[in-house]
C-alpha cells in the first residue's frame, strides 16, 4: 500500500444493492476482487450475512473477510460501505451517512429501487465526489449532493461529459429551438 492509504482513512468500496441482493450501484477501490464475479459473490456474502439484521434505523456494524462493513437499508436498497480491518468504524458509518443522506437528498426523499434506478447517474456521481481511489473526499451530503445537482445540469457542457439524459434533454432543447425559428 501506498504512503496516503496508510496516513488517510481509506474504504475498499461502497455498494448499493436491492432487497434480493442484485447490485443498484457499486464502486471498489480495492484490488481485493480481482474479477467479476469474485465481487459478485463478496456482493452475495455481505447480503446473505447482513439481511436478517435490523439496519433501518441506524447504521450496524459487521466483519466479514478481514473487513469492516457498515450497513443501512432503507425500503428496498440496501447501503454498504466496507473498510480494511484497521479502519475507524466511527469514519466509516460517516462515509455511509453522507451516501445515504446525499441519495436521499437527490431522489427527494424518495429512496427506493426505482427511482435509484431512473437516477442511477446522480447516485454514480454521489460515489465519484465520496471517494477516489479509496481515499475519502467528502461526507457532508449537504456538499456532495449540491456538487452532483450542479454537475447534473450543466447544459452548457461538451455532449461527451453529460449523462444520456442530459444530453438527450440538451438535444430536445436545441431541436425545439430549431424548429420555432
């Protein structure tokens, strides 16, 4: 490991995955998962171990593999943030509360499966202002979900920076303006 893994608090990755344990969104840091379906399969393992426990209300604490795992569910997705085994919990159940909070804010309150999936931009984004590399950037929701709105709707941007949906959304707009000359 590098010098700023060893001096900064690091995550090995973030998940988010739905009530049957099938992944929203997820992002690893770590080259403890070399391939897909070894990471499918860690996936598996945290849900099996984690979906007859109680993480609605607050965030609960698990080892699993030489890892720490904090965990959240909120109807039906399930918020996991994994650490090595040296890692603060206590920064760890704040990397996960500032995911949580920061999708809340995006999807208005409205944290379900389907509507993480009509916004599956905004919640990759939530992961890109988290973390790089493992290294922790940001935790306040507040800041992280401001920083993906204003990403989000940037129409002034180069096509090949926005998400489909903006870009099909700055097209519709052009088209119209196009045709009401």
């Amino acid at each position: 490991m590098s010098l700023i893994h060893d001096i900064c608090p690091s995550i090995k990755n973030i998940l988010l995955l739905d009530s049957e344990g099938k992944r929203v969104a997820v992002k690893y840091y770590s080259d403890g998962w070399p391939t897909n379906s070894a990471k499918e399969a860690y996936e598996k393992s945290i849900f099996t171990k984690t979906q007859k426990t109680n993480g609605r209300n607050e965030a609960e604490i698990t080892m699993l593999e030489n890892s720490i795992i904090v965990y959240k569910f909120a109807q039906d997705l399930h918020f996991f943030v994994t650490g090595g085994e040296d890692e603060n919990e206590l920064i760890l159940a704040t990397v996960l509360q500032g995911f949580f909070d920061a999708v809340g804010l995006l999807l208005r309150g409205n944290v379900d499966k389907k509507e993480a999936l009509e916004n599956l931009d905004l919640i990759l984004l939530c992961l890109d202002e988290i973390a790089d590399g493992g290294i922790i950037l940001e935790t306040d929701a507040n800041v992280i979900a401001g920083k993906v709105a204003s990403n989000s709707i940037d129409a002034g941007a180069p096509l090949s920076e926005q998400t489909l949906t903006q870009a099909l959304a700055t097209a519709r707009e052009h088209l119209t303006r196009s045709l009401l000359k």
